[in-house]
C-alpha cells in the first residue's frame, strides 16, 4: 500500500512544491491540511484547489480560529507571556496548534509520515516536531526544505519544471508568518541590525507617530481571561480581532528585536501584536488589583517559564502542564476591568476596578478616617530591619578588628 503523507500546507510556494516533491520522494500519497489561525490574506477555497492542483490526493482547511483565540492566545494572557521580556510568541502559539490537527488528520487518512516546510535554522522545526513526539510519537517526520537542503530557487524550478498552478514570482524578500495573535517579520535587509524598519513591512499596525485622535477601550476579564470590551462580550476570536484594529490603528504593538532562538542563533525580528500587547499590558495591571503580593511576586517567575517553554517548543511538556495548574489557581479572582488609552504607539492602564481585589480604599488613603493603625508600623520595621542592622554591626567590628 502507498504510504500517506500529512503535509502542513500554508498555500505558499514552498509548501506547494513540496506536494509534487514529497510524492516524489517517498513514493507516497500527499494529504494538504491548512490550518486557518487567522492569518487572513488568501481565501481558503483557493488554497484547497492550489493543493488539489499541485497534485495533492487531499486537501483540507481546518477552522481553528476560535480555538487559537481561546486554548492558545488566552492562556499566554493569563501567564502575561513575553519570551525576552518583549516577544509575545505569536508563531510560538500557533505551532502547537496546527500540530494537534495534524496529528488528527494523519489519524483521520491512515498516514504514516507528517511533513512541514521548516528550515533547519529556526524553533519552528523544532516546535512541530517537539509537538509530534508528545502526541504522536509512531509518526515519521520529513522536512523537504531541511532534509533535502531545499532552497528557493530549487522550488521556482521544480515548480515550473512540473508546471504547477502556482505564481513564482510575487516573491517577498521577507519571511512572514503572521496570525490572529501577530505577525513575525525576518530577513531581508532586516538582517543588518543596525537597519532601522521602515514602514512597509508592517501590516497590523499604522504609523505610530502619526498624529491622530486616542481611543479608549474597557477591557473585561473573568478568571484571568478577557471577556468583553466596552462592556460588549464577545468570542475570544471576535474580542482579539476587534482590538487588533483598534490598538493598530494606534500603532500599539511593533517590536523589533534581536532574539535568542533555541538552536543558538541570535536573530532579528520585527513583530506586531497590537491586541497581545493591548491584552498583556491590562492584564498585567488587573493581576496587581488582584493577586496577593507574594503570589503575584512568585507568578513572574513562572510567566517567565510558561513563555520560554511556549518558546521551546515544549506546550506538551509536563512542566508546561504543572505551571499551569498553578497559574489557573492564581486566576480565580483575577476579575474585573481595566480601562486602557490607546494612543501614539502605546496602550496605558488609566483606569481599574474589580469587586474581587485587594485594594483597600479606606486602608491606603492619605484622608482622615483611614483604617490602617500606623502604631504597627514602628514595631514591624524594627523587626524588619533586624537582620540587616545585625550583620552591618558585625561588619563594623570586623573592619575594626582588621584595622588594629
Ligand atoms: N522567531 C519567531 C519565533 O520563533 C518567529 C518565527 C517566524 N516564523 C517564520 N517562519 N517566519 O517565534
């Protein structure tokens, strides 16, 4: 029996190719399966019949839009994911994803072998394939462009060698993967990092510096996930989608960056995420209305695994799944709202309330009436201070004893 092949097809050149390639190579049948996260652009009916027309036996399209919204960009929300601070992981979230529905369509065909167009060089690669081995570890991987040092120019003639439906020469000199969660741009004159990015690369976001009028949005979180802006709830993908185009429009979001990936390579990025930032940015501030100080101290520590290991290509990782126990303990009363102005580039919190903080009024005023008994205070700060009032004496004596 011909062996079946599951390839993650995005309509481009080089997945295109990769059908007549692959069918090729391994003697075997091609599935194409895209997976819409949002990525907008091309229509789906037309991806389906470019793949049936490079040769594929099968071509399926997978609406997994809300799923990305819900199970994959929402948690990042929850654990405030920003890998190096700053990177809010929008192709890091997707790959997990797309591996899950590659999994199921290899399983709905009878396939054997499951394919994606990664190069050697990126954490893609390394995140289909991490993500494979924990939830389908019998499948065998092939990567044209890795395994068969596949380039570019190889693909253009293959693809007009075998006269393939496919348009060779709107070639963008950039990589791009974007989604509902973002838009990662490389390479091209972006890889001399002293060249500053110029306008025509973003897609998401307008001109921050432009001038304009600022906007202002209420974003609602229950438990830690957004629920509705300006009071309106929505479905996690509307919600996304709504304020990608309102914080873009602001230009809120760009981020251009030289990363660490996980293959050891140092890279330059430009990525915008108007909604992730707009998301993070607020709901970081609800996390202090909320969080009891030492939780919310302990809490950036695990953010900051959550994101690496998201990063790493390890979402299936036991570790992954025990932070997240904790970080959905953390998220019970993490309710409320939070009123962002978005303008010139940046989202500020300017406003908070939540009926199941820790904010005290009538414990932080400075007015008459305050509750707080500043008589504790003196006794609290001598014990506070002991250790350190202790050790700075010893070291007195010393420098003395020293001295002598
Ligand atoms: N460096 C980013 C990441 O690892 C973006 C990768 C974008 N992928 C691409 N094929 N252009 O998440």
């Amino acid at each position: 029996m011909t062996e079946k092949v599951v390839l993650a097809y995005s309509g481009g050149l080089d997945t295109s190719v990769a059908i007549p390639y692959l069918a090729e190579q391994l003697d075997a049948e091609v599935i194409a399966v895209a997976i819409d996260v949002g990525q907008g652009g091309e229509d789906l009916d037309a991806i389906r019949e470019r793949a049936l027309g490079c040769g594929a036996v099968a071509a399926e399209v997978v609406d997994a839009r809300e799923e990305f919204a819900a199970e994959y960009c929402f948690p990042a929300v929850a654990a405030n994911a920003l890998y190096m601070d700053r990177y809010p992981l929008v192709s890091a979230l997707s790959r997990p994803l797309i591996v899950k529905h590659l999994v199921a369509a290899a399983q709905k065909h009878g396939a054997t072998i499951v394919s994606h167009g990664c190069t050697g060089k990126g954490n893609d690669q390394v995140r289909f394939e991490a993500g494979l081995a924990a939830l389908a570890p019998h499948l065998k991987i092939v990567a044209p462009a890795r395994d068969f040092a596949w380039t570019r120019d190889k693909a253009i003639a293959f693809a007009e060698e075998k006269n393939l439906p496919i348009d060779v020469t709107t070639k963008s000199p950039y990589s791009i993967d974007q989604n509902l969660w973002g838009r990662a741009v490389e390479t091209g004159f972006l890889e001399d990092i002293w060249n500053g990015p110029i306008e025509d690369i973003y897609a998401y976001s307008d001109d921050p510096a432009a001038p304009r009028e600022a906007d202002e949005v209420v974003i609602t979180f229950e438990s830690g996930r957004p629920v509705a802006l300006d009071g309106a709830r929505k479905s996690a993908f509307d919600l996304v989608d709504e304020l990608n185009r309102r914080a873009g429009a602001q230009g809120i979001g760009r981020i251009d960056m030289v990363e660490d990936r996980l293959v050891g390579i140092k890279s330059r990025e430009v990525y915008e995420s108007p909604a992730g930032i707009a998301l993070i940015a607020a709901h970081m501030e609800l996390e202090n209305v909320t969080l009891e100080r030492e939780q919310a101290r302990f809490k950036r520590g695990v953010d900051q695994r959550w994101g690496e290991l998201a990063y790493d290509g390890l979402w299936y990782s036991p570790l992954k799944t025990s932070l997240e126990a904790f970080i959905a303990d953390t998220q019970t009363h993490v309710n409320g709202e939070v009123r962002l102005s978005l303008h010139a580039g940046k989202a500020t919190v300017t406003g908070r309330r939540s009926d199941t903080g820790l904010y005290d009024f009538d414990l932080a005023t400075y007015d008459e009436g305050d509750t707080f008994d500043q008589s504790n205070a003196r006794g609290f700060v001598e014990l506070w201070s002991l250790p350190s009032k202790l050790a700075a004496a010893r070291n007195e004596r010393a420098k003395a004893e020293d001295a002598a």
